[in-house]
C-alpha cells in the first residue's frame, strides 16, 4: 500500500528505541512490525506524518508499506516490516495529498492540528491551513498557502477544494477568502 512518512532535516526518524538512517529508493525490513513498538512506521492520511515531525524543515515521502503491515487505531499511523521511499514532497504537497485523502474518505475523522472547521488563519510564510466545512473561511500572511474545503450541505462530501497562494497581489495578506457560486472570493463580514 502506498503511505506517508516523515523525517527530520537529515533523513532519519525514530526506530523502536534509537534512530534510523534512511534514503531516497531504498527498501529496508525488518522481521517484525508493531505500532509504537517495532517496525517501519508511516500514515495513511499525509496529514498524520505532522503529528510526529512538524518543523518547517521537516522532509516528507511518499513510501510503498509492504508485508506484515499493523495498525493500533492511532489515527491513521501503521507499521510494516517492509519499507521503500519512493517519492520525496514538499511540504504543500502534503497537503495537496491531504485534502484528496480527505475527499476520498470524508467521513473519517480529522487527525492534524492543520485542519479546521470553518474558519482560521495560516501566520506562517511557507506553511499552510485547511480549514474545511459548509463555509470555509481562511486568511494568511503573504507566501501562506490557504486550502478551502467546502462541504456538500447534506453531507461531509466534499464538493470543491479551492488552494490559495496568498501572493499579495491576487490574494491579499489577512484577508479572508471563502467560496461562493463555485468562485473563490473575499468573505463579507
């Protein structure tokens, strides 16, 4: 199956009880796997990798979780005993993933500090906020990447996702932006 992980700046994580060195297209195994204990750990829901390493400089993959593969009900966090990085994203590609995770399971509960309900804010240049819902509002500083999720209104369906650069040209700093008529536009107070 194909999952998330992350790591620090230098491409390790955290193994059983010390650190673990990994790289770009290798494939690494271990004889057992079991969440919080033993095994090669990552996500199903990108968004679940920010739980354990959230610092701008942190480095993300895509990676293919194979064999023995467990699951303890902690969000979407699994452990395998077979591993390979096969793709390296940035950390707005994350996201990008995240909000189709979400659209493909949008009943599924929200595991990241970086998903709102209906309204927030993003204060960080480089960093993001989804903020989903019947109507999502998000405002940013300039270089803030803002996600709107709009719900179906009889569901959690999602039925538009709207990314936002605030550049401070087309999309202004500390403004909120929400969808109206299928458009992005700036919200009315």
């Amino acid at each position: 199956m194909l999952a998330y992980k992350a790591f620090n700046k230098d491409l390790r994580a955290t193994l059983g009880r010390g650190t673990f060195q990994y790289e770009p297209g290798k494939t690494y195994e271990e004889d057992s796997c079991k969440c919080a204990n033993t095994g090669f750990h990552c996500a199903e829901n990108p968004l679940g990798t920010l739980d354990y390493y959230s610092k701008m400089d942190t480095r993300f993959f895509l990676v293919k979780a194979e064999g023995d593969i467990n699951q303890d009900g902690k969000g979407s966090r699994i452990s395998c005993n077979k591993l390979t990085l096969v793709k390296e994203l940035n950390r707005i590609e994350i996201a990008v993933h995240g909000c189709m995770y979400m659209q493909k399971y949008p009943n599924r509960e929200n595991e990241s500090k970086y998903v709102v309900s209906e309204k927030g804010r993003c204060d960080n240049k480089g960093n993001f906020i989804i903020v989903r819902g019947k109507h999502p509002a998000a405002a940013g500083v300039v270089g803030a990447y803002l996600f709107l999720i709009k719900e179906e209104k009889s569901s959690r369906d999602i039925a538009t996702i709207e990314p936002i650069l605030v550049d401070g040209e087309e999309y202004q700093a500390n403004t909120y932006y929400c969808i109206r008529g299928g458009k992005v536009c700036k919200r009315k107070n």
